[in-house]
C-alpha cells in the first residue's frame, strides 16, 4: 500500500446550497477513513468548484474552508457549465495531487465506491470509471432518456463507457493528458476514453439525489448531447451525403417513371423535364453541400488541435537492469 499518493477530490457545484453541508460532511468522513487507513496521503484534500452559484454555495464553501483542514474552494468567475467547471477543478487540483477524483455534490454516486477506484489505481490504472450497474432510482423519463443518450452517441461514432457519468478516477499523468485537449466544447466523456492508458471499471448503485433538485433540465440534456455528438463526430455531414446519393438514386426511377407516363401520354406538357429536375438537380445539390461539408468537417477537427498522442512510458537502457 503506498500511503504517499495524494488525493484530490473534485466536486463542481451549482445552487447546491441545501447539498453541500450534508456533502461536505460525508466526504469529510470518507476521506478522514482513507487517510487513517494509509490508502492515500495526509496532504489529501477536497476540492469544491463553484461554478458561478447564484445562491449561498460559496459563502458555504468558503466558511467551511476556515475551519476543516480538507476542505479548499475554488469560485469561478460565473456560470461555465458543469464540464468546464470539472475541468478548472480538475486542473486546479492536478497541481497539488497525484490522483484525482470527480464527483457530483449530490451524492446521487456512491462514494463508497472511490475507495475501489484508488486500489485499482494502485494496482497500476490510471483512469478509473464508476459505472452505474443499475438506475432504479432514476425516474422512467431520465432514465429512458439517458439511455437513449449513450446509444445514439455510440450509433454517431462517439466513444463513450455505457452508463457512466462524470465520476472517474484520473491520475496526474491522465489529468495532464487532458489538459492538451484544447476544445472549447467540452465533453469529457467523449475526450477521456480517447487519452488511453490502463483503464479499469468499477461499479456502484446509484442513489437520489441527498437534496436540491436537477440542474440539468431537459434543455440542458439535449443541448449537452446535440454538443456531444457535433464535438466529436462528423457523422451527421456524411448523412448529408448519403441522403443526397439516395435523392439521385430516386431521381433516375422518377426520370424512368416520367418517360412512360410522357410515351402512354397521360402528362401535361413540361411536366416530365419538370419533375426530373427537380429531384435530379435537390439529389445534386444535397450532395454537394454533403462535400462540402466533408470540408469544413475536416476543419473543424483540425482546429481543435487535440494531441496526436499521449505517451505512457518512455524506456532508456540503462545498466542496472
Ligand atoms: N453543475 C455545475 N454547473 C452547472 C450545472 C450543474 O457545476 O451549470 C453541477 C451540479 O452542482 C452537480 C453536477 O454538476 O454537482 C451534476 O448536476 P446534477 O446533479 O443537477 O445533474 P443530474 O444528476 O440531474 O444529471
Ligand atoms: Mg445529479
């Protein structure tokens, strides 16, 4: 066991002022039992992000920082969303920790859980994914929708851990990795599982909320997986394409169609170079903005300027081997 490893847990937070003192506490206890076990070292702390509260959270965090030893507060200068609220905490944090782990100030994860994260991050992982194996107490209408999330998604090419949130364990290197993904449009579901490194699951039921309500109205759902799926795919372009090859496709049996109609002679004139037309020329016109598409898809990949690689181990011979 190496009780050396300092931990940092990251929790971001929006109005929870109803949340956070019964939040503060549970995890106070927890990682006071981590410490006292030697898993994780005594620098270990907790990292609370406001994320532009318009209520108490901060006078909160900040009051609880004068007197627990665990506890910092990072305030952010407003409202930024909750990736990038993870993303300032996470690299906040990174400067003082050699693992992290993130997590909602709901408690809706069990943070029971982190204790399984950090064995498997001292048995040589170095991203760790709690993963729900069930959602009973999610109502149908989140579930369902959720759910519908993760497999529209994977049908756009996005690679992202079935039913898994934000709540990971990520390690210095890891956290580093992730800061030269430069995109503004975060979505660190999607970027994570393209950083590599030895990933391990681990999974937990997951709880109601402790207090508070959503802060992800339906509005925020479907902006969040529009942003999702146009963050990392270009797929919708090529169904752009596909669409118009289709389209002109249909317009060579309409052009047979119209040519027996015109010959057994029931058809105004004009109709039949009228209606091939316009299915010929929507078909070409489909495709066309399909390409350039394509284009500005590339361009759009490109000045995102992700890192092409990120390394794990760098070998040197040396003699003492
Ligand atoms: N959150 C945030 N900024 C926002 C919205 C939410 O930091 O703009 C935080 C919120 O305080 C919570 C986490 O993100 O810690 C997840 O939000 P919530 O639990 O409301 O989402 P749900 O579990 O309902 O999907
Ligand atoms: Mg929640």
């Amino acid at each position: 066991m190496n009780s050396n490893n300092t931990l940092a847990i990251v929790v971001p937070c929006y109005n929870e002022e109803d949340a956070f003192p019964i939040t503060v506490k549970s995890l106070t206890n927890f990682l006071g039992g981590l410490i006292r076990a030697e898993k994780v070292s005594k620098n270990s702390f907790l990292l609370f992000v406001d994320d532009g509260s318009k209520d108490k959270t901060w006078q909160l965090i900040e009051a609880e920082t004068k007197q627990n030893p665990l506890v910092r507060g990072l305030k952010l200068s407003g409202n930024v969303g909750h990736q990038n609220a993870l993303l300032a905490g996470l690299l906040t944090a990174n400067e003082d920790s050699d693992l992290t782990v993130s997590i909602d100030a709901d408690l809706q994860d069990d943070i029971n859980a982190i204790e399984k994260m950090v064995d498997a991050y001292h048995d040589g992982a170095d991203i760790v994914y709690g993963v729900r194996s069930d959602r009973k107490s999610d109502s149908v209408f989140k579930r369902t929708t959720a759910q519908g999330f993760y497999k529209l998604m994977s049908a756009m090419g996005v690679k992202t851990v079935y039913n898994h949130a934000d709540f990971r364990l990520m390690s210095h290197r890891a956290v580093e990795a992730l800061s030269q993904y430069k995109e503004r449009n975060l979505f660190l579901r999607g970027i994570v599982p393209l950083i590599g490194f030895k990933t391990e699951s681990v999974y937990y039921e997951r709880a109601k909320r402790v207090a508070g309500e959503s802060k992800y109205p339906l509005k925020k759902m479907l902006k969040f997986a529009f942003d999702g799926i146009t963050s990392f795919s270009v797929k919708p372009i090529s169904l752009i394409t596909a669409l118009g090859i289709i389209i002109i496709i249909c317009s060579i049996a309409a052009f047979i169609y119209t040519l027996v109609s015109y010959f057994t002679g029931n058809t105004e004139p004009g109709w039949a170079s009228l209606i091939i037309s316009i299915w010929f020329l929507g078909g070409v016109q489909l495709s066309a903005i399909g390409i350039v598409g394509q284009y500005i898809g590339k361009i759009y990949v490109e000045s995102k300027e992700r890192p092409r690689y990120n390394i794990e181990k760098y070998v040197k011979y040396s003699k003492e081997q």
